[in-house]
C-alpha cells in the first residue's frame, strides 16, 4: 500500500511540475528568488516550528536530529529508517493600487532520508532552496506600457548530514549542502514614435549560473523534568557563504541583431554571491507522544547578501527575522480501536521581516497554518496533510500584496533494516 502511495505521489506531482514554475510571487524578482524550503510539511503546520525531534519524522532543518533515541516500541534496540517527499500547492491573490490577479503553482518540496547507525545518524536529500518566477510590467505616466520583466529559475540544494547523539539528552550535528542551480531574467524595453509602439523592442536576456558549498550546524537537547513533562532546546548556526554566480548578458536590438554583452571587460563574467549567515533558536515543552507546545526565533545577516551581477535600484537587504509559535496533540497515540485519536492535529503562526526593503518599505510576511499526521502502513509510517494562510508586502509605494493559500502534502515513511536475530 505505501509502495503504491508513493508512486502516485511521485507521478501526480511530475506531471505538474513539468508545465508549472516554483514560484508566482512578483518578490521573487530580487536577489536569487523567494525562499522556497520553510521546513518539512509537519513543521510549516506548526507555524514553521523545527525545534521538536523525534524517531520517526525526518527534521531537514537540524541535523543532530539524524541521531534520535531508539524507540521503546522496539525494545529499545532502534529506531527506523526514515523516508519523507513531499510537495504542496501555492495559491496567490496579488493586490496593488493599480488592480488584482490571481496565480498558482504546483510544486516538488523536498526528498529526504535518514538513516541510524548507533549513536549516529545519518542523512541525505535534494531540495528546491529558492524559486524565481514572475511577470512584471512597469507603465509612463500615460499608462503605456515601458519594460516588461520576466524570470524563472532558483537555487536547488543537496545535502548530507552527520548526527550523533552524545549522551541520551544531548545530540549535536552537521550538514554539507552542495547548492546549484540558475536564475534567468529578460527585460524587454518598448519605444514609442508619436505615441505608437515601434514594431521590435530591444529584448535583454541575464543569466546566471550558480553553485557552491554550504554548511549548517545543529544542537538539540531533551530532558524530562517532573517526571510527566519533557522540556526541548533546539539550536542551529549556519555560518556565511559564498557561490559562484556565472554570467551572460544577451541584447536582441529591434532589428534582429543578437549581441553578446563583453562582461569580462567589466569584470561581471564570474562574481561571488554572498549567503546570508542564519542563527535559529528555541524551546518548548511538552508530554511525549501526546503533545507540545514551543516557540522560535531566527535571524538572518540577509543585509550581507551581495552580488554585483544582481542589483536592483531602489532596493536594500536588511537583516531579516522570523518568530514562530506552534505545536501538536496527539489524543491516544496507541489506541487501536479509533483511528481518529492517532491522528497528529497541528497549528502554529509565524512573523516574518524577509530582509527586503524596496522604496523604504520592509516586505514583512504574517501566516498561520494547521495541519494532520494520518498513520498509514506499519512502523508508524504517516501521510501529513498542511494548511497555510497569510499575506506578505504591502500596497505602499505602488507594491504588491500577496495574500496566499498553501496546500502542503508529504508522506513520511518508517523501515527497519537492522534487526537483532534471537534464537530460542
């Protein structure tokens, strides 16, 4: 049965990604796109809340969650292999001062696995990082259309992670991301005579090719205190980078001409792109396998992302930030009798300043999102369903609003490969 509701999963959502880009947002114009990966489904379900690690759910977000406990179910003896794709569905409601459009786009989110060997873990997957795709069109005075603006693309990133687990409470861990990927742009500019527009505009087409490695750090701490409550402490540190950004510049004149731009004279050839460092912390409390309740706060050096190749007029990074509040219930994780009460039920919010600053405004985000674990299969394998509703930007400055829906779905899936034979 999990055999076949992967395969559906996998086909049902290769078909969409073949026709459709990542993202619709019109902000995803700056820097290398939108930030496409905010966690697995079960932690955007719970306002984006990564601070909780257990044995059978795959956390991308920290790695010194590869090395989990063993479960009791078990016999102490260990814990599963780990399994988790997913992908969701974005529905946006763009308003300006000008009118409103509606947009979607069906995505692949992330695949994943996590593998226990003993007092480590081990960890692998691919992930879409950020995603570029917009239309934009920029108009004179007389309400004549001047340039249009298009991009697609973004940044994918592969990763292997080390976990290890230094006492039953503590567990630290490591990840080495291999990024990659490209941004497309093309701006096409329109000339008038007399008002009418010239038959050919001159057509501007960038891109930029980028790659480079990655690390981040994680730290996680879990100790029971009056006997029935567990208190949990999550930390992770992913330091400054820099990718290699590969560019070229194609002008197509009005007549049909196609010029290559001499970027190595200007020495924009190949430049460096800054990442942003990124420092995330937490702590909640709860009883386990019945519920937990936490907070998170991120910040992020967004203020040192650069890349001479990408600048926008009008436009600053700022240091950007998030906090994030949620948790889960579980009413009888056990029971055999009613399904309804092993299911996982998820809530959380979150506020984001995204580090964007376009004409003095800083492009902030609110969201809240629930969400359900349903039990499929054995080994506590589970189908994971999330619900995302909120806004991001403003109409200030003749901006954007987006007001966006998110359906997010993934399964994560439990195997033991490693069994102890005993012998009566």
């Amino acid at each position: 049965m999990i055999k076949k509701l992967v395969v559906v999963f996998i086909a049902s959502f290769a078909l969409q990604l073949h026709a459709q880009q990542g993202t619709v947002s019109p902000y995803s114009f700056f820097g290398i796109g939108s930030l496409k990966f905010k966690g697995t489904v079960e932690n955007r379900s719970m306002g984006g809340l990564s601070i909780y690690t257990d044995s059978i759910h795959v956390n991308l977000r920290n790695p010194a969650s590869y090395a989990t406990p063993n479960l009791k179910s078990f016999k102490e003896e260990s814990r599963p292999v780990k399994f988790a794709l997913a992908g969701s569905q974005q529905s946006l409601n763009l308003q300006s001062d000008s009118g409103s459009d509606r947009s979607s786009a069906t995505t692949f989110d992330y695949l994943a696995m996590s593998i226990p060997m003993g007092k480590f873990g081990f960890g692998f997957g691919l992930l879409p990082y950020t995603s570029v795709g917009y239309k934009i069109q920029s108009k004179d005075e007389e309400g004549n259309i001047t340039n249009k603006y298009t991009g697609e693309g973004g940044l994918n990133r592969t990763y292997l992670g080390l976990g290890y687990a230094v006492t039953p409470k503590l567990s630290v861990g490591v990840d080495l991301s291999y990024n990659f990927g490209n941004v497309r742009n093309n701006v096409q500019e329109y000339f008038f005579d007399e008002g009418d527009y010239i038959q050919y505009p001159t057509l501007e087409r960038n891109r930029s090719n980028l790659s480079g490695f990655t690390v981040n750090f994680g730290v996680t701490y879990k100790t029971m205190i009056k006997e029935k409550f567990e208190l949990v402490t999550s930390l992770t540190y992913a330091p400054e980078g820099s990718l290699t950004s590969k560019n070229t510049r194609t002008i197509l004149t009005g007549d049909g001409t196609s010029l290559e731009a001499d970027l190595e004279s200007q020495g924009l050839d190949e430049t460096d792109l800054t990442m942003p460092s990124r420092l995330s912390f937490g702590a909640g409390i709860g009883q386990p396998r019945r519920w937990f309740v936490g907070a998170e706060y991120t910040t992020q050096n967004i203020s040192a992302f650069s890349n001479p190749f990408m600048d926008s007029n009008n436009t600053n990074f700022v240091d950007g930030s998030n906090f994030s509040f949620g948790g889960f219930f579980i009413p009888e994780y056990d029971s055999f009798s009613k399904y309804w009460k092993r299911i996982t039920y998820r809530a959380g919010m979150h506020f984001e300043h995204t580090g964007l600053k376009i004409s003095d405004e800083d492009i902030k985000e609110f969201g809240i999102s629930f969400g359900a674990g349903f039990p499929v299969g054995g080994v506590f394998s589970n189908a994971n369903l999330g619900l995302e509703f909120g806004k991001r930007g403003t109409t200030n400055q003749n901006l954007v609003q987006e007001n966006f829906a998110n359906i997010l779905i993934s399964l994560s899936l439990n195997d033991r490969w490693f069994q102890k034979l005993k012998y009566n």
